[in-house]
C-alpha cells in the first residue's frame, strides 16, 4: 500500500461521497490504483455484488470511479433504518438482524476486528484507499468507539480532508465549530478542509478563506463549486425529491415513500429530454402522469399502511381505470398484489395485509434476505402498453428483497437467466406490472422502448435518443468530468503531498 486518504464531513450529505469518487477517479487517471472504503454506511440505498454480498451504492459508484469491481469489503458495515430508532444491520454483505440505537451502540465495538480485516484485503491489493467518513466526527456523542470518522483515523493514522457545504449556509461556523471540538490527537491528523458545492464568484469569499485559515491553523485546499451530475445519491437527503423539472411531452412521477430504498433505480429517467420526473408524496400531487411508480421499500407492509393512511388507494384504482400504467418495483411490487403475509413477524405484528389487489400475486415475507445479480430478458408483448414493445430484450440488474412472492397464474414479463424462472407479474391488461428487478431503467434500450410505448399511446411520434446504450458508459463520462472540476478546483499537489506523508517507499 502506498498510501491513505480520509475525507470526513462537516455533516450528512456535504458532498463526501462525491469527492472520494473524484479522488478515486483521479487517481486512477494518475495511474495509480486507488479503492474506496467506507467502514459503516447507513443507508436504504444499496447494491448486491456479484458473490450476492449486499453493500451501500456509495462505495459501488466510488469502485465504478475507481475503474474496480464493487467488492463487500470497501463497505463492510450496513446499517438499513427500519424505523426512526432502530435498523437492520448488515455485516460483510449479510444481514445479522434489527438492533435499536442503544443496542448497536453497545455492540458495534465487536465489529472492529471484521472492520480492520477489510481494510487490510482491500490495502494489499492497492495503491491507495480513499476512506469516507460518515456524518460529522464533531458528533462527541459518540466519540468513544468511533468506528467510521476519527476514531477509524486515529487508529489507521490517516490523514483526513474535512469538507463543508457552503450551499446550505454557515459553511465557516461548521468548519470552525469542527476543529475546535476535535481532541489534539485528533487535529493533528487534519490537514486540509474543502469549501464544496460553491455558486457564484470566489473572489467574494476569499477574505473569509484567509481567517479561516488563521483561526484553525489548517489550509483551505480549494473551493469546488456545484455540480449537476446524474450519480447515485447515497441516502434520501438529495435535491432529487425537491425539484420541479419543467413542462414535457412525457410524465413520470414515483411516490416518496417513508421507507424508500434504492430510489437511484430512476436515475436513468433523468436523462431523456421529453420526460420529465418528480416525488409525489399525497395523492393531490397525482398529476395525470404517463407512469405512476411504486419504488422499493425497507418496509413493505409499514410504507403500504402509510399509503392507505394517506388515501392512496382510491386515486390508485382510479389511475389505472384510466388506462394509465402503474409499476412496482421491489416492495413496490409486493403491495401490488392480493395480500403479504407476515408469519415470522418480520416486518409487522399481523399475520396478513390485504394488498392493493391489482395483481394475482401474495408475498410470504421471510427470515432470510435474497441478493443476487441478475441476467434476464424481457418477453413480453401483450396488453396495452407493451404491444409495441417488438422481440425479446436483454435486462441486467440485482434483487434484494425479504419475500417470496407466488404468482399463482399471473403472466410473467421477466425471464431469469441465472435461475431458468419467470420473474415479474403483469395484470389490470398491462396497464399494472411489478418486478424485482432493481436497476432496470439502466437498461437504457429497453427503457426507450417503454418510452415509445408511452408516446405511442399519447399520439406522439417515436424517438431514439443519442444516449449509450448501457447507464454505465454514461455514468463513465460523469465520472470525468468530475474528476476535472475536482482536479481544477483543489490543490491536488498538496494533497499528493498529504498522501505521502508519511509512507516509505513511495
């Protein structure tokens, strides 16, 4: 191993993730061969490896940055929120069971030798790990067995990068209010902070930049402006739930869930410029869209309470009676059918929930998780909107998801390579399909198609996009061009330097 890099936040979402992808990729534009290391993540949104390991989607788009597979040990700690207290916990791509917050709290100090040996595979391999931290290590609460911020740092001697978002306001109070309540040890290890997410002129905040700097005795090693990129987002604190895309020719509009995971499923949407995408959270939102999605939950039976608590049901009966196309994914999917039963208790304290009864399906919810890559292709063409959807199209993506669910006599869209099954229900004339399937608008021919489906049942013409044919070769150019705005923005030699502090053979 050559060298380490940390880069801890000031708070939750002030752009960590993104900047160790840019240093990943860096890096790896350098020709060295760095991998990405977040000891514990805590977040619905995750990812299955290709061994069937579950891990945060973070670390995956830090690998993908990096130009390296996605392994369980750049993310060997997962913590899934199942409520406002308590989650599930995931060690080394397997679940272990729920814990409250004091439980794990108590607990968590038996992970550190799992933690240390996946860092140890992960430096033996390569040249350098670029180490997010999580939260803001000013959080003194729970200072002692810190296993993800300055407690990992100080035990690793990593030298640590400290960012803070100037976009929500405070920026130098929450940089300065970090250093001083880190302990000595803990300074010592600090060697340069980042003002990210910067709108406007720098030479406005370059008085404050030099006090800054005199206050806390550490360099300010650059200021990186915002950015609009289509990359993951790590957890549900992301603008995508906020905006207000402009008028198109196409409608899509995905219910915000309590519980929604994996929301970067419709990422790709994004990218198609007659179609515009929002989160809906009350039924009144319900604009008249070409889509209505049931996105993937980390707590089915919770989320689909919370839906009829909220008067969903109704708006959803008469959306599909118009003829419109509904879709779920994951747990999406399940609420979509007869009724979930719940005998282990999993989720809730009922045996059984009536569904919303749109197709001819029931989901057993169960002890163990399933995680898998899949390989597939779509074969179906009946029905309203799939008609047109012409000869058999290959799919790629993961399933996570507690259930089994029986589809008694339904028809079936997906057809599963890996495990020679049907997957996927289709009803209601193929205006109601739900699938397992995270990750399928990544498939960017078949999500054209289904696009096409829509415009041809709008009277409006077909279209071919100039987009990649594959969600990853458009994620790739992402990746460069942050890693330029990073690389023109922050002093790259002093945090080379800061790399090398320290490390013989360099």
């Amino acid at each position: 191993m050559k060298g380490i890099l940390m880069v801890q936040g000031t708070a939750s979402s002030v752009g960590k993730s993104l900047l160790c992808a840019a240093f990943c990729r860096i890096l790896k534009q350098d020709g060295f061969d760095p991998v990405p290391f977040k000891s514990q993540n805590m977040a619905l949104n995750s990812f299955v490896t290709r061994e069937g390991f579950e891990m945060g989607r973070a670390q995956v788009m830090q690998a993908e940055a990096a130009g390296i597979e996605p392994r369980v040990e750049m993310n060997p700690v997962l913590l899934k929120p199942t409520s406002d207290q308590g989650s599930q916990i995931i060690v080394m791509g397997r679940a272990v069971g729920n814990m409250a917050a004091m439980e794990y709290l108590k607990w968590k100090e038996k992970l550190l030798p799992v933690i240390d040996e996946a860092f140890e595979i992960l430096s033996r391999k390569h040249d350098i790990v670029v180490i997010e931290g999580a939260g803001s290590p000013a959080e003194i609460n729970l200072r002692e067995n810190d296993l993800v911020n300055m407690g990992l740092a100080c035990r690793l001697k990593a030298p640590v990068l400290l960012a803070g978002d100037i976009d929500r306001g405070g920026v130098f109070a929450s940089l300065y209010g970090t250093v001083a309540l880190l302990q000595p040890a803990e300074r010592e290890l600090l060697k340069g902070v980042i003002i990210n997410k910067f709108r406007g002129d720098r030479k406005v905040l370059e008085p404050g930049l030099r006090q800054l700097e005199e206050l806390i005795k550490i360099p300010v090693l650059g200021v990186v402006p915002f950015m609009h990129l289509n990359l993951d987002d790590e957890d549900s604190i992301t603008e995508r739930f906020t905006v207000s895309p402009e008028k198109r020719d196409l409608k899509a509009q995905v219910v915000l869930l309590p519980h929604i995971s994996n929301f970067t499923d419709f990422n790709p949407l994004e990218l198609f410029d007659d179609l515009s995408l929002t989160y809906i959270r009350k039924p009144t939102e319900l604009d008249s869209p070409d889509l209505l999605i049931l996105p993937g939950s980390k707590n089915t039976i919770e989320d689909l309470f919370y839906l009829r608590s909220a008067g969903w049901e109704e708006p959803l009966k008469d959306y599909v009676g118009k003829g419109s196309l509904l879709m779920g994914i994951c747990g999406g999917f399940q609420m979509l059918g007869q009724k979930i039963l719940d005998p282990h208790q999993a989720e809730s304290s009922l045996p059984e929930v009536p569904g919303f009864g749109f197709l001819e399906i029931e989901t057993i919810m169960e002890k163990e998780k399933s995680t898998r890559q899949v390989e597939a292709f779509w074969r179906y063409h009946d029905g309203d909107y799939f008609a047109c959807m012409g000869e058999e199209e290959p799919l790629s993506g993961y399933e996570i998801h507690m259930g089994r669910t029986n589809y008694r006599s339904v028809r079936h869209p997906v057809y599963v390579q890996t495990t020679e099954q049907w997957e996927g229900a289709v009803g209601q004339k193929g205006r109601v399909f739900g699938t397992y399937l995270h990750g399928i608008f990544d498939n960017i021919i078949w999500t054209e198609k289904l696009l096409n489906a829509l415009r041809c049942r709008r009277g409006l013409p077909e279209k071919s996009s100039a987009l990649p044919k594959a969600y990853r070769e458009y994620k790739e150019k992402e990746y460069d061009t942050l890693a330029a705005v990073v690389r023109e923005n922050l002093d790259m030699d002093q945090i080379y330097k800061i790399i090398k502090q320290g490390v013989k053979g360099w």
